[in-house]
C-alpha cells in the first residue's frame, strides 16, 4: 500500500557468500547492524542525518527486497535505526527473512531507504515484524527485551536492566550479575501458553558471554529456561554448567519429572571466559533418551554424552506451566534458581529441529558476518533531461518549451518531492521558477529560459543535491533587423566614369548588435549620376 519501490531514491546490495552455506536454507532471518558493514554507516550514507542520502530516524523508510527493481519485497524487523549527523554515532539493527540461501551460487538482497513521510508496516502486516519470522520460530528476543515474534510474551525484569550493554558485531545485549533475570509474561502479567510438551521438538538458539563469576559458582547458570511447576525444574532449557575450574559450554535439558522422565545432553567441553558464544541445541522431540538432543557450539554439531544417568523420556505429557525466562531459571513460587553471570545478547526459540547448516549460518551471521556478508555501493538516483534541450529561439526571448528534468531511482523509479535547482551557466540568459520540486512522476520543469542578448549558444544546468548536474544547450538566433550601418566603400576617390575600388557595403544589426542575415539591402545612386550594378 506504500507504493514500494516507487520513490525510494536509495538502495545498497546485500552479498550472501555461498561459500559459507552448506545447504540450501529457505525462509532464514538474516540481522544485519551498522558494525557488519562500514557502508552502512559512512559518511552520506543512511545513518548520517545531514548527509546526502539520509534515512528516516526510526527506519520508516527502510524496505528490503530479493531482486534488484523491488518487486519481490521482503518482511523486516526493524528492531534498531538511530541517524546522526555523525553517522559512526548512529545505529541500526534490522531482521529480514531471505526466502531461500543459495550453498551454490551467491545470494543478493537489496536494502532501500530514502522516501519522505514513510512508516514501518504494522507488526501483523505480511512485510511486517512478526513475518521477519518463519512460522517456526516462536520466540525471538535481541536483547533480553520483548518477544519479537507474535507469541504475546512481555519481558519484566528482576533486578536487571534490559539492554544497555554492547553485544556482538552492533547487537544489543544485557548484563546479568546472579541477581535476577528476566520473566516473560502475557499481556497482563498472566503465565503464557508458551511451551512445548514431551512429543514436540524444538531448538533454542543462544549468544552468551561468561563473566568470571560463572566459573566460580556450583551450578551454572540458563541462557533459557521455562519452567514445569510440577516437577520444579525446567520443562526445557539451554544451560552452561560450572564448578571450581571451568564451565561447560552447553547442556540441553527436556523434563517431564527430574529425574525419572528426563532428557539431558551436554558437551563437557570448556567454555570460554568473557568472549561471545552461539551455544544452540534441538531436541528432536517424543520419548528417548539423550541422543535425541543435537548440541552446537558456535555452528559446529558437539558429541552429547549422558552426564547423568541415561534418563528418558516417558509417554508421560507434560508442557511448561511457569513463566519462561532469560538468565535463570524462575520457579513457580517467583524464586530464581540457577542465575546467569555475563552477558546475553539474542535468544530465539523454535517449534522445529533445526538442521546443521541453519545453526551454522546463523552463528557466522551473529558472530562472524565479514565472512558470510558484504555490502556493495549505495546505488542512488539520477537526473535525466526530459524536455527542452537543443531549442533556438530569438535573442531575448524565452525557449518555447521549458525545459524540465525527470528524478529516476534505483530501476528508473520516478522519485517525487527533489528539490532541482535551474541555473543560467553561459548567454547570460534568465529564468523564472529556477527552483522546482519534483512531482509524482519525478518530473520538474523550470518556470521559462529567456535566452541572453548575443546570438550564439546558451546553457542551462539542473542540480540536485548530491546528484550529478545535466546541462541544457539553446541557441540564440537574432532579433528582426533595426540597424542598418556602414561596413566598407565610404569615403573613397575613383577617377569618373570608373567604379570605385571598394564595393560598398553594409551590415544589418537587430537591436542587441547581432549580426542579421537574410535581409534584402537596396543600394541606389542618390546624387552624381553615377551607377551600380547588384543593387540588389
């Protein structure tokens, strides 16, 4: 309903290298941050407020596509845009949903800004928020803030504050000291129906960083956890264990009731301290035991080992009834057991299994885009001569057609609302209207061009700021004849009856001195009764 992709002024290619897909993906949510990419925030670029090509604050403007002209549009989540008139001051952090990732041929994505008065679809729209994610993802949350996604799960904090620390690669990320966490309520504080029982599988994605204290304190800490109030653990969870010496990366765990109905699968590899980490695992969902659990760390599948005592799922059906919770685990009776030290950055949580090339494209995203990611050159619109070049018209008047220009976009969009600016550049002509906005079809039309006095050529430029200037060429042609002067033959002797060595001659001048050719001059003997021949 916006109109995309017609008057959007700006666009930039988005690269994804194949060589880092190892199979196909489709409907992958892509986060791009100002830090992934120095185009993105250079000088002239969308960040810088008072450059040549600035956005929108707030990222109204901002649409994405999969091809080159904007007709196959994509849903974004923009979850971040700050400009600045110094743009390395100015932020962003947007999701995209890519409907298919090529392993064998790169994969080009467009990014659009630069449309006056544009807001973001609303959340439900199909380009909105919740479509930035496929219909697998259930929970999605940056920074420890709200859910992303439509699942309505309000993030409250409990003795932290949400954001406010730097994460990965621009993305956000909040603190956490073993005080609290974050619960995740329903509208209205209510316990959501999120959760996800003994038959169903399910994969959660985490970017952790481990303070010291996490390597000091008996029991570890959960990146995630939703708790089961009946059995007083968690329904499901992803958990870094610790002792004295280490912590290790990662454990899964799925619960029906500790420990006889039980599913836990660790990596006891060690992790490492104060450095970002993608720990993810899937279970795959119904009654087994640990093998039914895939463990990742920073992309790479991990071997599981039964750390306790080959527990197994029963057919006994239990589904999480607590809330769901960043940094510890929150028990029915509002107490926080196993809390996290460091710092957590994006959460996501899906109702699938995901495979092994999803996990590792989506920790190269996170943690290592430079390898996955490359940003072309911003792509931006031009000025175009429409009408009125090449005119003659007599000296000291106007051009019979105005000439006007056309402001052409990415894909020759027309973009309305650009200030062109007509100038005089040679003839010492003038305008009127030499100021002129754009219209719907991108059209702008200086008001007249009156040529100067001196016959000849005469140039007319059209600007716009940070667009390249095209020059108009008229030629002015003389005024009707009003002077008729001496050129040559005055004055002179000759002996009688002979000619005189000179012809004389005249010169024809219209009312600026310009020379005026064609007319029809009568030479006639008006005393001496001598004679002429061509007196015509």
């Amino acid at each position: 309903a916006d109109g995309f992709p017609l008057g959007w002024a700006h666009r930039v290619p988005i690269t994804i290298n194949h060589d880092q897909i190892d199979e196909n993906l489709a409907y992958f949510t892509l986060v791009l941050t100002e830090e992934m990419s120095a185009v993105l925030s250079s000088v002239d670029g969308p960040l810088d407020a008072d450059g040549l090509r600035p956005s929108i604050d707030g990222g109204g403007d901002v649409r994405f596509s999969a091809d080159e002209a904007g007709a196959q549009r994509l849903a974004v989540d923009v979850r971040e845009w700050v400009t600045d008139n110094d743009p390395a001051s100015g932020s962003l952090e947007v999701a995209v949903k890519v409907p298919s990732i090529s392993s064998s041929t790169d994969t080009t994505i467009y990014l659009w800004w630069g449309e006056a008065g544009e807001t973001q679809p609303a959340p439900g729209d199909p380009f909105g928020q919740f479509a930035a994610y496929d219909a697998f993802t259930d929970f999605v949350s940056p920074d420890g803030g709200d859910n992303r996604t439509s699942t309505p799960l309000l993030a409250v904090p409990h003795g932290v504050t949400i954001g406010g620390v730097a994460g990965p690669n621009g993305l956000g990320a909040t603190a956490f000291d073993q005080t609290g966490g974050i619960v995740f309520t329903a509208p209205g504080g209510g316990v959501p129906s999120f959760g996800y029982d003994r038959d169903d599988p399910f994969t959660i994605n985490a970017l952790v960083w481990r303070g010291p204290s996490m390597f000091s304190s008996p029991g570890g800490g959960a990146a995630f956890a939703h708790m089961d109030a009946d059995s007083g653990f968690a329904g499901f969870d992803l958990f870094s264990n610790a002792n004295a010496t280490a912590a290790e990366i990662v454990a899964a765990h799925k619960i029906n009731n500790w420990p006889a109905n039980a599913r836990k699968s660790e990596h006891n590899g060690t992790a490492p301290q104060e450095v970002w980490q993608a720990i993810s695992a899937s279970d795959l969902g119904g009654p087994g035991g640990f093998d039914r659990t895939r463990l990742y760390v920073d992309g790479d599948p991990v071997p599981a080992v039964d750390a306790t005592l080959n527990e197994t799922l029963s057919s006994t059906d239990t589904t999480p009834n607590t809330w769901p919770a960043i940094g510890g685990r929150y028990s029915s009776s509002g107490n926080w057991m196993n809390v996290w030290s460091g710092r957590i950055s994006e959460i996501q949580v899906s109702s699938a299994v995901r495979e092994e090339a999803w996990h590792k494209a989506w920790h190269d995203n996170r943690l290592t885009p430079a390898s996955l990611l490359s940003v072309g050159s911003i792509e931006d619109v031009s000025v175009e001569i429409v009408n009125g070049d090449g005119q003659t018209a007599t000296v000291d008047t106007p051009v019979s057609t105005p000439p006007s220009v056309v402001v052409k976009g990415p894909n020759d969009n027309p973009i309305a609302g650009v200030e062109v600016t007509f100038a005089v550049t040679s003839g010492n002509g003038s305008v009127s209207g030499a100021t002129a906005t754009s219209d719907a079809s991108g059209i702008a039309t200086v008001g007249s061009w009156t040529l100067g006095p001196t016959a000849g050529v005469n140039t007319l430029t059209a600007s716009a700021a940070g667009l390249d200037d095209v020059t108009f060429t008229a030629t002015g042609s003389a005024g009707a004849a009003s002077q008729l002067t001496i050129n040559a033959g005055n004055g002179q002797t000759a002996t009688a009856g002979s000619a005189v060595a000179v012809a004389p001659s005249v010169l024809v001048r219209d009312a600026n001195d310009n020379p005026v050719a064609g007319v029809e001059v009568t030479f006639a003997v008006t005393s001496g009764n001598g004679s002429v021949s061509g007196a015509t």
